[in-house]
C-alpha cells in the first residue's frame, strides 16, 4: 500500500507544471521555431527537386522563398535548404530555357 503512494507521488511530481506556469491556466509553451524552420528547409527541397518535373513556375519560386525564410531563421538543416534554393534557382532555368526554346510557358516531354 506505501508503495503505491510513493509512486502516485513520483509520478505527480514528474507530470506537474513547471511553477512559472502554475495557476496561470495557460498551457506551457512548445519551442517550435527550430522545428518549423526544419521544415521549412525540407519543404523548400521537395519543392526544389519536383519543380524539375512538372509546375516550375510555381514550385521554382515557392523553393527560393522557403529556402531563403529558412536559412534567414536559421535551420539545423542548412544543406538541405541551400540545396532547395539551387533546386528552385534550376527550376527557373530550366523553365527559360524551355520557353526560349519552345517560345511557349507550357513544356511536355513528348515534344
């Protein structure tokens, strides 16, 4: 029976509020810059890498703009966002090259 009291006690004192949030009736804060900016930085490559493929006109900026937002927060995952930024950089290359070729803003790659 003591046993069981000491563990309800341990397990209170492990899931309490910390004491700045006691009684304030707000929920404690979860630290999401980092983790959004992370995302950020992968959001920007998959942009990046299938703006190569289909909807360049689109995707090519949104990757630049998320690669840069990233990289100006700060991500953890830099690599990821500089390659983002040159994959969205490429998209819009690619995508000139095609229409200077094509003369159009539409491209297949069935000719």
């Amino acid at each position: 029976m003591a046993l069981t009291a000491e563990r309800t006690a341990d397990v209170a004192e492990r899931t309490a509020e910390p004491a700045a949030e006691r009684g304030t009736g707000r929920a404690p804060e979860r630290p999401t810059g980092r983790r959004d900016t992370d995302g950020m930085a992968v959001a920007s490559f998959v942009c990046g890498l299938l703006g190569l493929l289909v909807l360049n006109v689109f995707l090519g900026p949104a990757a630049i703009v998320l690669a840069g937002l990233a990289l100006w927060r700060g991500t953890a995952r830099r690599g990821r966002a500089l390659l983002g930024l040159g994959l969205g950089v490429a998209d819009l290359v690619v995508l000139g090259v095609l229409v200077s070729m094509d003369g159009t803003v539409s491209w297949g790659l069935a000719g």
